[in-house]
C-alpha cells in the first residue's frame, strides 16, 4: 500500500498514520511519499526556521513544522480546535499523531521524502526526523505506486 | 472499488457518491469508509446536537450535520455559494447529494462509519441514517482497500 | 494509472502534473479525469467570463480560471503565497504549472473533461485549452480506475 501524504494538516496526517500503521501492523506493507506541506509534520522537534532565503524563512515561520505544532483544514480558531481535538482523542484513548508515527516507524513503515519539495521549502536531511528512507522524486513515487495493491492522495 | 470518504464538504462529497453510484450502476461493487468530517452528512435528519461533553455539542453545533446542510470547502460565503450551486445544479438536472444518496443505497453502495470517528464526534450509531453497515476499524478499511481495483481518498 | 484532477489550486494541480508527467515519462500510462474546480486550470488563455447565467458568470469572475492565475489552498495571502511559490519555484528550476502541462501533453497525458461540471459552471468545449480528450462522465472515470494499476484523487 502506498499513501502521498501531501498534506500538513493534522485531520488529514491523522488518517496517514491510522491508515499506514493499521496496514503494517496486518501485515501490509506501506510506503508513504512526503510531499509538499506533508513534509511539515516530519521536522525534527526543536527545529523552527528553516530554509536559506527569507522566504523559506517566513513560509516556516507560518507554518510551524514539528508533529506537536498541527493546525486543522477547519474549525482550527487559533488553535482551540486542535485542543479540542486533541482533550477528546485522550479521552477515547485514541494515540497521538507523535504515538502513531512511532508506532509506524517501529512497524516498518517507510517515509520516503520529497527532494523537490524538500529544496522548494529549503528542507535539508538532517532538519527531517530520523530513520527517513532516502529522499527520491516523482519517478520514484510512481514506481511504488504502480506496484501497490491500493494508493491514496491524502 | 473503495472510497475513503473523509471531507464533509459538499464539493467533495459529491464526487463520492456520483462515482459511487456510477460505479455501482456499472456493476461495479462500491464499499465507502466513512469517517472524520465524512461522517456529519450521513448524520440523520432531525438530529441536530451530538455528543456528550461540551466539547461534542459545541463541534456539531458549529459543523451542522446532516445532507442537507453541507458547506462549500471555498467560497462558501455564508452559504450564498451552495445555494448558487443547488441552483445551477437544477438548472442542469444534476442529482442532489440526498438523491444521490438515496441512489447510491437503493443499488447496493455499502457505507461503513468509522467507529474511532463516531467515538471522537460522540456520535451513536442511531444518530446515523438507517442501511449503513456495522462500525469497523482502520483493519477493515486496509482489507477492502487491498481487495480492490480501485481505492480514492476524498 | 488515473489521477481525478477535482482540485483548481496551485498546491494541488502541481502533484497531478508531477506525478501524470512523470508517469508518461516513465512509459505508464496516465489519463487525468478533469472536474470540478479542478476545471478551471483547462480554461485558456484570454477566457476570462465563462457561462450564461450571472451566477455562473459571477463564478467565474471570484474564482479566476486559466493556469497563469492559481491560488494556494492556504498561505495565498491575496497572491503573495503563489508569488513566493513561484519565485523558489525559478530558484530551485523547478517547471511551472504551464510547463507541466505542455510536457504532459507532449507525453500523451489524456486530459478527459467531465461534462457534468462543464454543465455547472457553463464551460463550453471552446472555453478549454486544445489537446484535451472528450468531454465524459462519470461511468467513464469508473471505467478508467477499475482498468488502472493506481488512482488518486488529488
């Protein structure tokens, strides 16, 4: 199975993780291609700004990376939704976008970066978190996808 | 044929059910997964406040559920710009999301609700409309998905 | 393999001209199932009111069609977000929207209009760009996924 996460936001980076780690817990093999705002969410903890120019600088400075820092597509006011969100997830005992990541990585799930978007956001490996495969391109997303039983654009 | 139907939005799930029911006209069996904001239009009429806690209440009250009162993902306008849609769709004989709903139930289409989605939204299986099929997990969504020709994420 | 183009933004329409340009290139296959917003990138150059009636009219004026004027889904910021996209965009040689599709086209991309949404936002034939495949519904974009070896809805 192979899901493009292209997306930052945590309603949508919530079904990533729930999707591809439920697959390789049965067995399923799951690669992830992180693209675009996707790539967000896969910024070290501590990193803030990133890139070289100002703009990489300003585009990280409003759109916070980290897996802690996820606005919602809707209903995000300021912020309230995601606590929101997050107060009734702990209530239901349902894991953390940060719990599922690494309950996938421990799975075996695969997180192939981006290079074009990677250079586009001034991304570099090491701002990225750790156990990453190699970053690849659109070829390559298209390999892995023409294999796959099923692909999902999240 | 598998649709992850995750958007409440009504531009979004009307693709869902056109292709849904076109699949399913073309003999094509069709299974949606139903979950997160995918879940408020299959909401049924007349129930209007979800959930428990205030948390609950307060997400339905601001995301209204139900088919019949679906916002646009843009330019909604205060809902200036679904009744213009709603409007050009008659002009053009285009079936209604409740009509395409309808079609998709009458020839088969099978909707499966997301049980970790309704725990979070604190919806109740009754508070959804009638023919759906049992709650089920991110494992179910996996095994339909790997099963299929086809698998979209909308 | 398939992409549905449902989406008329920048960030999106991008990964379908990545990813169907890279496909062609790679000797796959690809058809992209054109609707929806994701209309409004295929309306040519100089069309600048499409439809009949004032609502389609005024459709067509607040969301302005044709490839040199996307928005970003998010960050657009009255233009500045899709500016600075494309100024990283010429710093990093990455092609441009318009560049994509003339190479898409050059590879055999087949573009197929939906004519349902052509319907909506009253799109004549003319209105798109040329090189596109014939306008069809939605039992065709069924036909295409189930025969495809991946299908993304973007």
């Amino acid at each position: 199975m192979v899901i493009v996460n292209w997306s930052g936001e945590l309603d949508r980076i919530w079904p990533t993780l729930i999707l591809s780690s439920a697959a390789a817990a049965s067995g399923v093999q799951c690669k992830v291609f992180v693209t675009f705002w996707g790539l967000l969410p896969f910024v070290k903890d501590g990193v803030r700004v990133t890139g070289d120019g100002w703009m990489q600088k300003m585009l990280s400075i409003m759109q916070r990376p980290g897996i802690d820092h996820l606005k919602l597509s809707k209903m995000n006011f300021l912020g309230m939704g995601p606590w929101m969100m997050g107060t009734l997830r702990k209530q239901y005992q349902i894991a953390s976008p940060r719990e599922l990541l690494e309950a996938c990585q421990a799975l075996g799930v695969e997180f192939i970066p981006c290079q074009m978007s990677m250079d586009m956001f001034g991304l570099k490996r090491e701002d990225l978190i750790d156990g990453m495969a190699d970053p690849a391109g659109a070829a390559t997303a298209i390999e892995i996808m023409t294999e796959a039983n099923a692909s999902l654009f999240i």
